[in-house]
C-alpha cells in the first residue's frame, strides 16, 4: 500500500478578477472555484486517476476539514484523517487577476496527543509499503517531525519519499529515502550555488546521494526533468509542448506519477516518463490531470 501524509491540508478558494486588485476597495470578481487538496492529497488524488490504491493521512479540522474530507471520497481514495480538537483547516485565498496574490492561512494546532496517533498508524505500515512526505511542516510541529517519521521507519522495508526543501531534506538523508524531488532552484540553494548547466545539476544531486539519498529527482520546469538512480544510471527528459494553466499541484504530480509508474513497471525510466508526463499534464490542466491526460502526454514522450 502507498501512503501520503498531509500535515495541513486546505481548501484554495481562487477568485478570478479580469480588472486589477485595488486595495482599500470593494472588488467584483468574474469567477470563484474551490479545491481541495494539500501537497499529499495532491499526489493521492493523481495515484487515484491512475489507477493506483493509496492512503491519505494526515490532520483536518472543523467544518472545512469535514469537506476536505468528503472531497477525498468523493474521489474514491481511502483516507484514514486524524480529527483535530479545535479550530478550521486551512481556507488558502488566491486572487488572480492582472497579477496573482495569495493569502495562505496558519492552519490549527496540532497537539502532543493527535501526533501520537499518527505515530500509532504508522505502526500499520507493512515491509513493501511506500509513504510519500511532502510539503512544509506546520509551524505547531517539531521541525524535525520528518526526521521522526523516517527514524521510525527506518528498520522496516518501507520505502520513503520526500518532496521537501532546504535543511528539512537535508536532515533526513541518513535515513536513505528512496526518492527525494528537489526543483533546480532548490537543488542549488542546498549548497548555496546557482546551477547553470546539466552537468552541475548531476554533481550536485550526486552529492545528495552521498549524504544517503537513494534516487534523485529533479525537476526543471520548462526544461524537463534529470533522474539519477540508486543503481548509477542517469536519464534526462524534456517535457511536451503546452500551455501552462496551472502550476499548483504539479510537481506533486510529477512525485505521483514516478511512485505510479515504478510501481506497475520497477523501471527507472519510465517511472521517470510518468511522472514526467502526470506533472506536465497537471500544468496543462485547470485542476489536477486526469488519468486519461497523463497517459495521453505518457505516449507522446
């Protein structure tokens, strides 16, 4: 079974504006969509479209937990939430007009008691399964909740991945996750350098595997993606030509597509032209892709 933990999942309230924002004013909007998601409900939802059986985990709240919640069965993806105390999961306001603004909420408190029960599910995870952690953490968790995970993880055949930036991705290659996705901005912010070319991009994710990384993910936006695996071999993709509607959501697809294409194959390229192809189709697409979009993107790569 794959897994994905969603420390504070949110609704994106996106409000369309043909006219400039004018702040101190009232402002008309032309249209209002709702989404539902947070980074792992993203790669949940995208392994759901492919035909891909997975777990959502992870801590909603109040009345807009409860529809985060619904949205997710809706979508017929099993979800095991962790029923907060007090307070609202997160309503995260993004108003797009001539520029783009966007308000992001703090989220509830997540206390000692509903992070242990988290920790009691993981002890369902069985050797074989995969759990997927991505995203920043919530500002009521220890900055290491990641470390923890993986620490307790690490004595089982559990494979881990981990959609993280900075020190937070840093701290927790001891642990020799099996995947790892840093962009190539992020890759280079980790050694506090610009990479130019593919060259660097290779000896620095390289670099990463040293410090225990297994496989290394990079994606490259418009100029496609680098994959360096455990077993020494380098593959390098561009991506389709399209026009770019959306970029939320997209790199999580890209995580959701490789986990799903190595998953039915146990081959590194092609779990490389899945995931290549679920995040390009995601960014050609309103909302996440649908399966039948990223397979038509997977036979054109």
């Amino acid at each position: 079974m794959i897994y994905t933990i969603t420390f504070n999942p949110a609704i994106d309230y996106v409000v369309r504006m043909g006219s400039k924002l004018l702040p101190g004013m009232t402002n008309r909007s032309d249209s209002e969509e709702c989404y539902f998601g947070g980074k792992g409900i993203n790669v949940s939802t995208i392994l759901k479209n492919l035909g891909i059986d997975n777990t959502a985990l992870g801590f909603v709240a109040g009345f807009t937990g409860k529809a985060i919640a619904e949205s997710v069965d809706k979508k017929g993806i099993k979800a095991d939430f962790i029923q907060l105390p007090e307070g609202i999961s997160r309503i995260n306001v993004k108003i797009k007009g001539e520029t783009e603004t966007e308000i992001n909420a703090q989220g509830p408190k997540i206390p000692k008691e509903a992070l242990d029960k988290l920790f009691t599910q993981l002890d369902e995870l069985k050797d074989g399964d995969t759990i997927i952690l991505a995203g920043s953490i919530p500002s009521t968790l220890p900055s290491d909740i990641y470390e923890k995970i993986l620490e307790k993880l690490q004595d089982r055949k559990i494979d881990t991945v981990v959609d993280a930036t900075k020190d937070l991705l840093k701290n927790v290659l001891k642990y020799h996750p099996f995947l790892i996705k840093p962009n190539n901005h992020e890759l280079g912010e980790m050694f506090g350098t610009v990479l130019k070319t593919d060259d660097e991009i290779e000896a620095h994710a390289k670099k990463l595997q040293e410090m225990g990384a297994r496989n290394v993910l990079i994606s490259m936006a418009g100029d496609g993606a680098m994959l360096i695996t455990e077993t020494g071999e380098k593959y390098r993709i561009g991506v389709p030509k399209g026009t770019v509607r959306n970029s939320v959501g997209a790199g999580d697809s890209m995580v959701a597509g490789f986990i799903a294409g190595f998953n039915q194959t146990h081959n590194y390229e092609e779990a490389l032209k899945m995931g290549t192809a679920a995040g390009s189709a995601t960014a050609f697409s309103d909302d996440l892709a649908t399966g039948e979009a990223i397979k038509a993107i997977y036979e054109k790569l």
